[in-house]
C-alpha cells in the first residue's frame, strides 16, 4: 500500500513537471519570438538630437504596439525561464538554475516597468511637446527628456539584472547540468557577459551611442533565440516524461 502511494505521488510529480514543460516550451516560443520581433522592429531615435527624440517617439505610429507587444514576450519568457530552472536540478547546476529563475522574476519586474513607462509614457510625453505653444515646448521637451533619463536608468538595470546575470546564470547551470548540450549553456553565457558592460555603458552615459544600440539588438538576438531552442528542448523533454509515466 506505501509502495502504491509512493508510485502514485511520484507519478503525479512526473505529469505536473510534464505540464510545467510544456506550458513553458509554448511560453517560451511564443515569447521570444514576440519579444524579438518587438526588438528589431523598436524605432530608433537619432542619438545626440533631444528634438528628434522627442519628433521620433510622437510621430511613431507603432511606438506603443511595439512596447506592448514586448510586454507581453517578456511575461511568457519568464514562463519558460522558470521551467527551465525547474528542468535543472541537484548539485551545482541546480542551485545555479534556482538562483538564475530568481534572477529571471526580479529582471522582468525591471523590464516590464521600463517597457512600458518607455512605450506609454514617453508617448504621451511626447505628443504633449509636439502640440505645445512655442512658450511651453523647452519646458515640454525637457521633461520627454526627463522621462528618457529616467528609462535608460532603468534600462541599465534591466540590461545587467536580466539580460546579464540571469543567463549568466541559467547557462552554467545547462552547461554543467549535462541535461542540455553544453555548447548551448556556454553561448548564452557569452551573450550575458556581454550584455554587462551594455548596462554599465547605458548608467554611466545616461543615454544611447552606437555601441549600446547595436548590442542591445545582437545579445537580446542571441538570448531570444536561445530561449526558443531551449524550450523545443522543454518540450522532448515533456514528452520523455509522459513516456516514462506510461
């Protein structure tokens, strides 16, 4: 009777991680791939030109689709980041795992206040200086300037706590789990190194230049896509668990 208790809890273990899996391997594909499509179609303001970021952000029709749509690969990222975590376990690589799914929370809590306050925010900012008589548009441009201040301050965070040390994280732990190849933990280390010193730049700047501007779209790249292979991985994953249980 212990015996049968114990299959059976161990196989409800098995079917609830199953759908952990897969919930976070649909999660995770779908995420990055509307994540990275956000990315790459954000608008880029001119750098060096207070008035043409302010015209850029006011005059873009998608400025907030864009942030939203990002929004929301960032929420089912985090799904999958989890179940990643989840598909690691004991030793070394475990308490990097658990340590990398903390990180992963705390970095899109940043992101997501950073999206958004960029994405609605700036938006109705900056429309308001666009409109503004002649008397009110410095004081108008100087508080978009403000607010864009404010998100690369944030964005530096985000860029550091969640594009850095949270794949930093998570790829040691595949690359010393030896549930994953080990190449593929080693990459995203390299695009989490990579992504620090993005973040320091952005703080110590306080703005965009060309180098940010061109990593801040090859490491987040390299991560999404990343993340799409890990959960097709997720997934055989799942499926290797169902075949274990039947």
């Amino acid at each position: 009777m212990v015996e049968h208790e114990r299959t059976m809890m161990t196989n409800n273990t098995r079917s609830e991680e199953g759908y952990i899996f897969r919930i976070g391997s649909v999660a995770g594909i779908v995420g990055s791939l509307l994540a990275m499509v956000g990315n790459l179609l954000h608008p880029a303001p001119p750098i060096g030109d207070p008035q043409g970021v302010a015209q850029t952000i006011a005059q873009s029709e998608r400025w907030v689709l864009v942030h939203l749509v990002i929004v929301v690969g960032l929420i089912l990222m985090l799904g999958a980041l989890v179940a990643i975590s989840r598909s690691i376990e004991g030793g070394v690589a475990g308490a990097l795992a658990q340590l990398g799914s903390i990180a992963a929370v705390a970095g899109v809590a940043v992101g997501l206040v950073d999206v958004i306050v960029d994405g609605v925010a700036a938006k109705y900012l900056a429309e308001a200086w666009e409109v503004a008589p002649p008397d009110q548009a410095a004081a108008a441009l100087r508080v978009v300037l403000a607010e864009e201040a404010i998100n690369f301050a944030v964005a530096s965070l985000f860029n550091i706590l969640f594009a850095g040390v949270t794949f930093i994280l998570l790829g040691l732990a595949v690359a010393s789990s030896g549930e994953y190849p080990r190449w593929l933990g080693w990459v995203v280390v390299v695009a989490g190194v990579g992504s620090v010193p993005v973040g320091l730049v952005q703080a110590y700047t306080g703005g965009s230049i060309g180098f940010t501007r061109i990593a801040t779209i090859i490491f987040p790249t390299i991560i999404t896509l990343w993340v799409v292979v890990m959960s097709v991985l997720l997934w055989r994953k799942a499926a290797f668990k169902s075949g274990q249980m039947s």
